[in-house]
C-alpha cells in the first residue's frame, strides 16, 4: 500500500471516467451504424457507402 499514499485518486478516477466513456461511445457508434446500415429513405444504398462517404 506504499504506493497509494503518494497517490491521489482524482487524476485517475477522472482518466477512467473519460476513457471508458469514449470507449462507449466509440462502441455505440459502431455498433448503431452497423444495425442501420441497410437502408435508409435519404440514402436507398447506405449498406454499399461502408463507413465512409465520397
């Protein structure tokens, strides 16, 4: 425990709090795109385009 007394919490709590909240919403992005890419009424052929746009 030598190493949590000159250690305070806040930076890493803050660190975790931020990385895993854009690791979800990496996910979520993929993941919604992933689920709605077969068609939509502005763009018929959205499956074709992947995930990037001319």
């Amino acid at each position: 425990m030598i190493g949590f007394t000159f250690f305070q919490f806040g930076p890493v709590t803050c660190h975790n709090f931020i990385y895993y909240c854009s690791r979800f919403t990496y996910n979520y992005i993929l993941v919604k795109g992933a689920l709605d890419a077969h068609s939509s009424k502005l763009m018929p052929d959205k499956k074709d385009f992947g995930y990037s746009f001319p």
